[in-house]
C-alpha cells in the first residue's frame, strides 16, 4: 500500500516540470499558432543554465535565485529567436514551422555539447530540501514534495496572471481572435514577443527545477518535448487546465505503468492517449481548431503526368544509375545503395505529404518497423530472404494501420505531434523489450541470400524495387485515388459533398505510404547487416522531412532529388565535421525560410518563366498583354 | 406543382447551439423540377436549415427525407449518392486541380471509383466532363489552374461538379452571393435551364429578390428559425408578415418581443 502511495507521490512530481513545458507550449500555441519543437531545447538550456549558475552562486539565495536567473536568461534568448527567426515565419505552413523550430533543437543539442561538453552534470541539491520525509514507513525525497506543491501554485499564478492583468487580458483575447486584438490597435509584435518569451521562461524553469532531480545531459530535450507532445494532445492545444490534467495523467501513468508492464510501460500511455482521442479528438480540454491552415502542396499550378520527352529523360537517367557498378568501386556502390533507399523512404513521405497535405514527424516508424520486420523473421523464424522482403514490411503495414487510423482523424499540427508520439512509443518498444528486439544492442547478422549477396547486385536490387516503388507512387498520384486524396486536401468540405470519404482515402495513403517506407527499411537492415532502434528515432523522421523540403513540397517528384542531395550531404558533412547537428540545424532554418520551394521546385519556377518569356517575345504585343493580365490574376 | 411524389420532405426540423433556437419546427417539401426559394434576414437559420438537409450537421429532432427515403442521420456523401447536388455559400472547389479536374474527380467519385489507384485521371470521362463544362458555359477553361479563376467562374464551376452525379435535387446556398448583378441573372437563368431540361427540383436561398421572384416556384421565408410564410411569389409578397420583417422596422421589433416571450 505504502509502495503505492509512494509511487503516486512520485508521479505528481514529475508532474510539475511536465507541466510548466507544456504549459508555456500552449500559451505560445493560442496566440501565435505556433507549435514550438524547440520548446524541448529551452527546456534543457533552462537545466544547463541552472547548473552553472547554481554552482556560481552560493547558499540558499544564490541557489534559487540561480534557478530564476537561469530561467530568465533563456527567456531572453527566446525572445531573440522570436524576433529573428519566429517573425519571418508566421505566415507559412505549419510543417515549416515545426520544421524550423526543430532546426533550432538540433543546433541547441550541438551548442550545449560545446558549451558544457557531452558527459552527464549532477547539479547541487536544493537546500532546505536536502532530505527524505518517512511516508508510512517509505522514503520520500522532500525536494519532490517541494516539487508536488509548485505545480498548483504555478496553474495559480498563471490564472491570476490571465484573469486579472492587462497582458494575460489580451494573451486570453489574441488566444480568441488575433485579428480583432490587432484591429483594436494592440503592438502585436511585442505581444507576440512577450508571449513567447513567458512561454519560454515556463519551459527553462522546468528544466532548472530538475536539476536536484535529474542528471542534466544533452538528450534531454527530445525526451520531454515528446512527453510534452503527448501530454498536450490529451489535454487539448491552447488549454493550460488540460496541460495540469493531463501532465499529472501522463506522470501517473508512467510511474504505475512500470508495475503494469514493467517492459513496455509506454504502452499504457498509448492506450490512455487512444482512448482519448476516441472520445475527445481534440483533448479533455480542448477545442476542435475551426479553419484548417493552408498545408504546403497547395500550389495554383495544377500538377500534370510527365510528357514522353521527360519520361525519356527519367529513363536515361534511370539507366545511368544502373550502370554505376560498372565504373564504381564498392564504398561508392554502398554509398549510392543507401541514397536509393532513402530515395525510397523520402518519396514514400511526400506522397503523404504533398498529395495528402499531412506532413507526418514519426514516418521512420514505418521504415523501423519494416527493418524489424525482416531482421525478427530472419533471426527468430530463420525465414529465406524473399519471405522476409515480402513479408518483413507487413509489420510496417500494421503499425501504419492502426496508427494511422487514429493520426488521420486530426490535421495539421495535431497530426505531426501524433504521429512523432507514435512513432516515439515505437521506439520506446524497440529499445526496452530487450529480449525481441535485443534493445540497444540491436539485431545483428541479417544477410542477403547468395544470389544478391555483391555489392553490385544488392544496388541494383534496390535500385529495381525503388524505382518500380516510385513509378507505382507516381501513378497512384494521378490516379482516381490520388485526385480524391488530393480533393480531401484542398477542401474536405467539397469532397465529403461529392461523395468522398476522407477519412478513410487518408487512411489508406497512410497505409501505402507507411507499407513503402517499410520497403525501404527492409532493404535498409539488409544494407546493414543489422537494426538498431535509431531506425525509428525522431532523427531519421526529420531527415525524410528535410529530404522532402529540399526537394520540394509542392512537387509530385521533388523529394527523389532532395533524398539524393540531402543524402550524399549528410554522408560528406559527417565526415567532414563533429557538429553536424549544428550546420544540419542551420541548413534546415535557411531552407524554410529563404527557400521554401525547394530545389525541384525552384527549377520549375525557372522553367515556367523562361517558357512565359519565349511566349511573351514570339506572340504580337497585344497578345502579349493579355498574356500578362492572365498571368497577373 | 405537379402532383409527383417530393424529391425532398422536411418535418420537424429543429436546431439549437446553447441557448439560441437557429432552426424551430422547420417543415417543408420540394417536388420533383420544382424550383423553391428559402429567403429570411440574416440569421433566420438559412444556412443551419441547409446544412441539415444534406447532413453536414445533425439535427436536434425532425426528419429529412430524400426520394422517400429517410437520410436524417446519413452523411453529406451518403446523401450525395442519393442524387443530391450542393453549392456553398463560399464556394468550396479543388484549388490545386484544373477545372476539368474539378469535374472530374466528381465523375470518378459517381462512378465508385475514388479507391482505383491505377487509371489516369487526366484520360478518365474526360467528354463527360467537357460536356458538364459545356453546359455551364465553361467549355474554354476545362484547362484553366481553378486557383486563378474570377468568383462568377467558381460559382459556375461548383454548380458544373454539383451536376456530375446527376442530381435529382440541387441545394444551392446564396448561389450568386458576392457577384455583379448582371452575373446574377445570367447564373440563376442557367440554373432555371437546367432544372427544368433536366427535372431537377431546386432549393436555394438568396438574398437578391429579383433573382428570387424571377425564378421560384414557390418562396419559404424563414425568420427566426421558424418558417412563418409559404406560397407563390405574388402571395408572399403580399403577406403582411414577410412585408414586416423586410421592410417596417417597427412591427419587426414587435415581432421579436413577442417572438422572444413565446421562445
């Protein structure tokens, strides 16, 4: 009984620090319609910053002034990125902004390396809470009943802050409707500013709050912005009584889901956050976001088959490709193997994203799923490689099936936060059922069979399969089925009116587009030799998203280049540099927002203005300008 | 009226959101070709009463019928594939598609192939399409991007897609909202061509009486969510009730104390 009580009182601790995170991503959410990936990032600034502070400045002063010093400062420095970074992209679609705010995490994640190095730091305890306090008969750290106390008098203070300022008046206001606040001649900059930084503030003070708690290392922030996703898709965007609820609901269910399944205990947040969204798709205490946002792929130039010149084209390429074997040696053949592959995955994702306009943050899932497919058959059932190339991938199949059925009933930002908390319980399976999955140590020895066992077979194996993959997607896009996805994209009002069922058409791209990732994984583990949970980490999620954007989104193709690139990039920068992270993070942030089109993109702009230009001079002048009109409508 | 069986019945119809009764008691029929106005002031429940015919949202209590078949709590698809055709107070097309395209997504989604992955699209019923473009007079911009068409161009483009599944009925919310007048006439003359080549009954409401005592068969008013007068133009006109709300002031503030002490 005591045990229980215990545990339950450790679970309101963690409680509080999930709070104050996911709190400040739900103010900064209300007004700005941003959806903060970084937030995990000011987290672990606001933790590193604490530490040094706290080791600066001495006694009981110096150490909680240390906590709200170092929560000010990366205040501070959220109100910079507001300014610089933020300011440019409020506009864009919301698949930029998640993607430029994780940007911003990956250079964070290399810069605390820098600044504090890459070991664990203990922080000082917090004096007057040094102790341990006797719960019948168990030990109880007093620090985290200091810890259960400030979660309900920061929901206190935030109340007071909202209901009775002027500036929580306007936050509240502006939450409502934006463009009212400003037609009444509010500064929405510096409301902007200031909100983002108080969300900020709530953030690093979380992270300082655990330094008694919790080691502070570079990790951190991708393990609580996660919990942090999941904790605000429960509790409903926007509401800072259901970040309350549902933080102390997702740390309770951690702390008995251990005794539950002791192995998998994330899956007992799956079920619960499940269950909710059943019920309730925008959370206990939410609301269902009214106007869906503009999502990227919603160009005005109509996308059209390739005519037979660029089919010629793609052909001869094709046949370049083929014939690397001929003149590479082996570490060029992997190394084109790999791209391939991720050729594969990338076109798999825009699928989904650009014809399906829902820009997904966990599709490694599928591709995970699909490498652990083949590797459990080979390893556990000792299957041939055919059976397991053909079969490994139904694992990915299922994963994308029931995920799928409940990721497709949101949109926009709900949905990328879904399907990254999805994908992250993945790999939370991954990496703790040690005796399937072989945990950390991964599944080694998965070989091709004889046949393909060279270099040079094994690439034109996946060169063959990728590329008939990608012709199968292409026609998918101008098929019926690919017109009703895309119907569903740009007005699911219109569809559902004309008979379409968007739901499911979503389902179902969700599935093919998770099935084909799969593919790619499971060509991926043999590449390997082995699978590691990485496959289905938020890292490989990222790469696909920014091998879709360099590619461009609003293209049918696009990603197939942007992979290549991307690709072929990251391999040379890896070897080049130790903070890749860094200049990855920077890469993503300038192609958001300097160059949103991406590279195919781009390169059809140019096309389409030279073709317009030679028009313009071959046509009379009177043609000319209505040419012109036309094209300024 | 004709004396035929109703493509469309409504009995009872009744909305609320919180406090406020947008729709009470709303009954009504359309017979087969008929063309039948839905006018009221702003906030009678026009579009509420709209969005509950095709079943975009539910009613509190009441049935729709459609063909005698009851559809109350079906689905705008489902109700769509009983053979009704819809327009949007704004209108709501596929942006990204050419206008061809727009038609023909309705063609393919009519003939139950919206879950075929491998016909090309851009070959599928494309005379179909030309002649539903033909017949709103759309026939040179089949390949036009939709994204960069005039407001008169969508209004008769989502009338073209609300014909592709051969409706019996047509529910057309403000269908020349937000156009020049001459448009006006022009869109709700074609309109009335259709419907009577065709013998599709019509439901529209409209805020422009030209447009509605030109065309309907027979008005609805609706005011406050209840319909308080029905017949020809002439008689409606002539009601000194719907006289009350569109023009005296005075009585209408009468009405409404009363309204509100019966509500």
């Amino acid at each position: 009984m005591s045990f229980y009580v215990v545990q339950f009182l450790t679970g309101l601790a963690s409680a509080a620090s999930l709070f104050l995170v996911a709190s400040g991503l739900s103010i900064i959410f209300g007004v700005t319609r941003i959806v903060n990936f970084a937030h995990g990032a000011f987290y672990m600034l606001g933790a590193y910053m604490a530490f040094t502070l706290t080791e600066r400045l001495s006694g009981t002063v110096g150490f909680w002034g240390g906590i709200v010093l170092a929560a000010l400062a990366v205040a501070a420095v959220g109100a910079a990125v507001e300014m610089i970074l933020l300011r440019r992209i409020y506009k864009s679609p919301e698949l930029f902004q998640l993607l430029a705010t994780f940007g911003l995490t990956l250079m964070v994640e290399d810069l605390v390396v820098i600044l504090w190095g890459p070991d664990d730091l203990l922080g000082r305890r917090a004096p007057g809470f040094r102790g341990a306090i006797d719960v019948f008969g168990q030990n109880l750290p007093s620090y985290d009943l200091f810890l259960i106390v400030i979660g309900p008098v920061v929901l206190g203070a935030l109340w007071l802050l909202f209901h009775r300022t002027r500036w929580g008046v306007l936050v509240r206001a502006a939450t409502q409707d934006r463009d009212m606040v400003a037609a009444l001649g509010v500064n929405q900059k510096w409301l902007f500013t200031s909100v983002f930084a108080a969300g900020v503030f709530l953030a690093a003070l979380g992270g300082a709050l655990q330094i008694p708690r919790d080691a502070v290392n570079h990790t951190m922030d991708l393990r609580i912005i996660v919990d942090v996703f999941v904790v605000v898709v429960i509790g409903g965007l926007g509401s800072i009584t259901g970040a309350f609820a549902a933080a102390v609901l997702v740390s309770e269910l951690n702390a008995f889901g251990i005794l539950v399944f002791p192995k998998i205990s994330i899956i007992l947040v799956f079920l619960v956050m499940a269950a909710v969204l059943i019920v309730r798709p925008w959370g206990l205490f939410g609301k269902a976001e009214t106007a869906p946002r503009r999502t990227p792929g919603s160009a005005v130039r109509p996308w059209r088959p390739l005519t037979f010149a660029e089919r010629v084209a793609v052909a001869l390429v094709f046949a370049a490709a083929a014939s690397l074997p001929l003149f590479g040696g082996n570490y060029a053949i992997s190394v084109a193997t790999e791209i391939v592959i991720f050729a594969l995955f990338a076109a798999s994702l825009h699928f989904l994203m650009s014809a399906g306009g829902l820009a997904s943050f966990g599709h490694a899932a599928y591709f995970g799923l699909g490498s652990y497919g083949v590797a459990l058959l080979a390893k556990l059932a000792g299957a041939p490689m055919l059976v397991c190339l053909l079969a490994g991938p139904l694992l990915g199949l299922a994963g994308a099936v029931v995920f799928g059925f409940f990721a497709v009933r949101l949109s926009g930002v709900y949905f990328a936060m879904l399907t990254l908390a999805f994908a992250q319980i993945a790999w939370s399976v991954a990496f703790q059922w040690v005796e399937v999955t072989g945990g950390d140590n991964g599944l080694l020895g998965i070989w091709p069979a004889r046949l393909v066992a060279t270099p040079a077979r094994f690439y034109w194996l996946s060169l063959a399969i990728s590329a008939a993959l990608v012709v199968a997607l292409r026609v998918m896009v101008f098929s019926p089925f690919g017109y009703a996805l895309r119907a569903t994209r740009d007005s699911a009002l219109r569809g559902e009116a004309i008979g379409i069922d968007g739901k499911r058409v979503q389902w179902i791209a969700f599935v093919i587009a998770g099935t084909i990732a799969a593919v790619a994984g499971a060509l991926f583990a043999y590449l390997k030799g082995s699978v590691f949970p990485d496959s289905l980490g938020i890292s490989l999620s990222v790469d696909g998203l920014v091998m879709v954007l360099l590619g461009g989104v609003e293209t049918v193709s696009g990603a197939i280049v942007g992979a290549i690139v991307y690709k072929a990039l990251n391999i040379w920068l890896v070897s080049q540099t130790e903070l890749s992270k860094l200049v990855l993070g920077g890469l993503i942030i300038v192609l958001v927002v300097a160059f949103p089109r991406g590279i195919v993109g781009m390169a059809e702009l140019v096309v389409d203005r030279l073709r317009r230009r030679a028009q313009l001079s071959a046509s009379p002048p009177s043609a000319a300008l209505a040419q012109d009109i036309e094209s300024a409508k | 009226m004709s004396g035929t069986a109703p493509v469309l019945e409504v009995e009872g119809l009744t909305k609320s959101y919180g406090g406020v009764h947008a729709v009470r008691g709303v009954s009504f029929s359309v017979a087969q070709g008929e063309i039948v106005a839905l006018i009221g002031p702003n906030g009678a429940g026009k579009t509420t009463c709209f969005n509950m015919l095709n079943g975009q949202i539910p009613p509190d209590a009441g049935r729709v019928r459609l063909l005698g078949e009851d559809t109350t709590d079906c689905p705008p698809r489902v109700v769509w594939r009983r053979g009704v055709g819809r327009t949007f107070q704004i209108t709501a097309t596929f942006s990204t598609m050419t206008v061809r395209e727009n038609i023909q997504v309705a063609l393919a989604s009519h003939a139950s192939r919206t879950f075929n992955l491998w016909r090309s699209m851009p070959d599928f019923a494309r005379r179909d399409a030309d002649a539903l473009l033909g017949l709103v007079d759309m026939a040179g911009y089949a390949d036009r991007p939709c994204g960069e068409l005039a407001y008169g161009d969508l209004k008769r483009l989502e009338l073209a897609v609300a014909l592709a599944n051969n409706p019996r009925l047509l529910l057309m919310d403000e269908p020349t909202a937000g156009m020049a007048p001459k448009e006006r006439v022009a869109l709700m003359r074609l309109v009335a061509r259709i419907a009577r080549e065709r013998t599709i009954g019509v439901l529209f409401t409209e805020h422009d009486m030209d447009v509605v005592f030109e065309h309907a068969e027979r008005v609805l008013v609706l005011n406050r969510g209840q319909l308080i007068a029905e017949g020809t133009p002439a008689s409606v006109r002539r009601d000194p009730q719907v006289r009350a709300i569109y023009l005296g002031e005075g009585l209408l503030y009468e009405g409404g104390q009363h309204e509100g002490a019966n509500g």
